[in-house]
C-alpha cells in the first residue's frame, strides 16, 4: 500500500510539474504571439500623414498589447511586484486608449507628415526573436522592457512633428511612466 500511495504521489507531483512547465512555455509564446500580432496589425494600418492622428492609432495598437501581456502576467505570474506592475500597466493604458479613441474620433486628419511610416518602420525593426525562458515573470519583464522602449521611441519620434496639445500631452506621459516601469522591470 505505501508502494502505491508513493507512485500516487510522484504522478501527481510530476503531473502539476508538467501543467505548470506547459503554463509557463505557453505563456512565454503567447508573449511572442501578442508582440508579432500587434507589430503585423500596426504594419497594416491605413496612415492619414497627420502625425497626431498617426500616433494615436500606433500607440492605441501598442498599448492593446501590453495591456494583454499584463493580462498574461497578472494571470499566470508568481512575482508580487512584477503584477502589481502589470495591473497598474492595465489601469493606464486602458484610461489613455479610450482618450485617444475620444482624441480619434473627433480630430480629422489634416497634416502632412511622414511620422506614421516612420513609427511603423521603427516598430518593425523592434527586436522579436526573443528567447523564451518558460518562466512567465522573466518573459514577461523581458518583452514589456522592449515593448516599452520601442514605445518611448515612437513618442519621442512623434514630438519632432506633434501638433496637438492632447497627443503631445500623452507622448510625455508615455515617456515618464513607461521609463519608470523599465526601471522596476
């Protein structure tokens, strides 16, 4: 009998070993699939060359998918720290997407501006072929710290040409808070 109370006990301890390495390196390709959708959806997008209007698109892409690596942090993470980071990521960004979809719905495009392709080419260049480590809190310290300075990039980008005092206003922000999360990354 203890024979087999033993081997119960090592499947079930190897079977949540496996459950929890699945959770993991899962979670660490969801990170990637998350970044690679995002980067594709922001190469499709219909610039207007009115950088205002650019940037708000780009960043509003942007910030859906850190808003759903934080999502994967939050859910699968084991580090306090690093998901109470993740929900204040979520917090923000989701109050700056609906201002920049109030910005977005009544700002008509109306500059001439190269920003748009600019960002986008910047984005593409982002450096994607991470690797993975199956753990979820590095991977995701790993991708926010790249999807945050390539987010900061953009912003500064965007303040050589911004015109508008609501996107410029927001690009700031973007700057500071992203560069504070970096650090506690």
């Amino acid at each position: 009998m203890k024979t087999i109370k033993k081997l119960f006990s090592t499947a079930l301890l190897a079977g949540a070993f496996l459950f929890t390495s699945s959770v993991r390196a899962q979670s660490g390709g969801d990170f990637m699939t998350i970044m690679h959708q995002g980067m594709q959806d922001m190469q499709n997008m219909q610039t207007t060359g009115d950088p205002d209007n650019d940037f708000a698109m780009i960043l509003r892409r942007h910030h859906e998918a850190a808003i759903a690596m934080a999502n994967i942090e939050v859910s699968n993470g084991k580090d306090a720290q690093l998901k109470a980071l993740a929900k204040k990521m979520i917090a923000e960004q989701t109050k700056d997407n609906k201002e920049l979809d109030v910005f977005l719905s009544s700002h008509t495009a109306h500059s001439n501006s190269d920003f748009g392709q600019t960002a986008k080419t910047m984005m593409s260049q982002s450096s994607m072929n991470m690797n993975m480590s199956g753990d979820v809190d590095k991977d995701f310290a790993m991708m926010m710290t790249e999807h945050h300075s390539d987010g900061i990039k953009m912003a500064r980008e965007y303040l050589k040409s911004g015109k508008e005092q609501k996107m410029i206003k927001m690009a700031n922000k973007n700057i500071a808070s992203q560069t504070q999360d970096i650090k506690k990354m």
